[in-house]
C-alpha cells in the first residue's frame, strides 16, 4: 500500500490531506476522506487496514495523479534522526575512517518539503548538496527494540534527500546547522508499507541524478548498519514514536567530493529514486524574499 500527505490548498500549508495511490505506478490515487493527516492513519491498525480495502477496491472513482500538491510524507514529525557515514564508501570520500558508531544528528520539520516542491538555496550559501537516502517511518511507541521485533516498528518506507549546506555544515564539529535550513529536506513522494518490500529493505538500488546524470548509484545491502540495528541503537537511547522519522545515510558520490565539487543551482532538477519505493524529485529554486 502506498500513501501520501497533499496539500488541498497549496496556498495553505497547515491544512494536508491523506491520499491512497492505486498501485505501484502511482498514476492513480484518491483521498482517504477518513483521516486529516498520515500520522494518525499510521498510528491506528484498524486505519490502515480500512485504507488497504479502499485500495483493493476496483469500481472508485480514481483520480489522475497530475498535479497534485505534495506535502511532506509526515510533514511535522516530532523526531527526524539522521545517520551519518552508514556507506564505508560515503565516509572514505569524505576523509572519514570507518566509524564504529553511526554519526546520529537531527533534522526540524521547517527544514523538510514535499515531492516536486522546490529546494531552496538561501542567500546566504550556494553550496547546496544532494545525499539520496532510504527513509522509515515508525508506526507505534516503542524503547529497546531488539532484533527480533524491531521490524514491526516500522510503519513504511520512504525516500528523502538530505539536502544540506556544506560552507554550513564545516563551520561546527557538528553537523545539524548545515542540515536543517528551510525547505533542504526533500521527503515523498510516499509511504510503502513494509509488505511490498524486501524484508527490511534490503538489497534496494538506490540512486540520486542532477538534471538526469547519475550522481551516486549504490543499493541498501552496502549499509554499514542496517535498518534492523539501527533501530536498535536508536531506540535504546530513546523513545520512539508513531511519526517519527529515520534516514539512513547516503552514499559516495556526493557533490562536494568531486572534483571539481558540484552543488545544486537554481534551475537544477534532483531525482532520487530507490527500488521498489519510487522516484522523488524536486527543482532547486532561489529563495524568496520572506
């Protein structure tokens, strides 16, 4: 089952929507009239399983996909815990050993944005770079997982491109200042529940292009910590719940690595596409003035 959160009105973005897509190729869709946000459709068994016979129905009206306003998958997720150098490639074209602990840092909602919504560049950098990146979303409270139970922690899959800001980034021996400016987070354009995917995503390509040249190009089963023990490190530290959010790390490839270093520019499209899951894309924009 694949859904999304929309913004009925795109000029109101405190007022989202839930929507079902049809199947896989989510050229189809029609609201889940039953619910006002995700979160509280993931947080309810009976919820969910009233929206898998919605999608199991054949004689709804369903919509086109066009043109829908996409919102963050969650958009104001109480926790989004990010892993850091969780590819030994990613870590070795940053100057980094291969750790022994994950680098955990945390990203604000006000950072994230939907499918096909713009990033932006601030005024203040243009060193805006890509990470593609598997995301979960955790559907019910939970503290010291263990490995044989914590997979049912997990609500669904999704992708995210942990935007950041390098100039920002470097300026701290931590790495959240440069990870959480506004609209950087690209989240969507959906949730797949964990039953249309490998166990525990394994063995998913995943892949960022900028204006269609293939930028990273690697698969989960490269994880140095997979999602199994990474909610096992995570949650013996703190509580999990429904909504929250977990990105799992990027790969090598990344624009400041390269030579000469590539970042995002007003005009630019990234897509980040992971198997099974989709295709998140989003143009880069300048940002406004507010």
């Amino acid at each position: 089952m694949r859904l999304f959160t929309y913004y009925p009105n795109p000029s109101n973005k405190e007022e989202t929507c839930v929507g079902i897509f049809k199947d896989a190729s989510e050229k189809e869709w029609i609201e889940f009239s039953e619910v006002e946000t995700l979160l509280e459709t993931i947080s309810s068994p009976l919820l969910m399983k009233r929206a898998k016979e919605i999608q199991g129905q054949t004689n709804l009206l369903w919509q086109s996909s066009k043109g829908i306003a996409f919102a963050p998958v969650i958009p104001k997720p109480e926790k989004i815990v990010c892993m850091g150098l969780n590819y030994a490639d990613h870590a070795k074209e940053g100057g980094h050993a291969r750790p022994d602990y994950p680098s955990f840092f945390m990203r604000v909602p006000s950072s994230l944005l939907g499918h096909e919504q713009p990033m932006i560049v601030p005024p203040v950098s243009d060193k805006l770079d890509y990470e593609a990146e598997l995301a979960f979303v955790i559907g019910k409270r939970c503290h010291r997982l263990t490995k044989e139970n914590a997979l049912e922690a997990i609500a669904g899959y999704s992708i995210f491109n942990d935007g950041s800001m390098r100039d920002y980034q470097r300026k701290t021996t931590q790495w959240t200042i440069g990870k959480n400016f506004d609209q950087t987070g690209g989240f969507g354009p959906c949730l797949v529940t964990p039953d249309e995917l490998p166990e525990a995503a394994h063995g998913l390509r995943i892949q960022s292009r900028l204006n269609g040249k293939i930028m990273q190009d690697s698969n989960t089963d490269h994880f140095l910590w997979g999602v199994v023990e990474t909610l096992v490190l995570i949650s013996e530290v703190m509580t999990l719940e429904p909504g929250d959010v977990v990105i799992t790390g990027t790969p090598a490839g990344v624009g400041y690595a390269r030579t000469p270093p590539v970042f995002m520019q007003p005009g630019d499209i990234v897509e980040i596409e992971i198997d099974g899951i989709g295709i998140l894309k989003n143009p880069i924009a300048k940002e406004l003035n507010k």
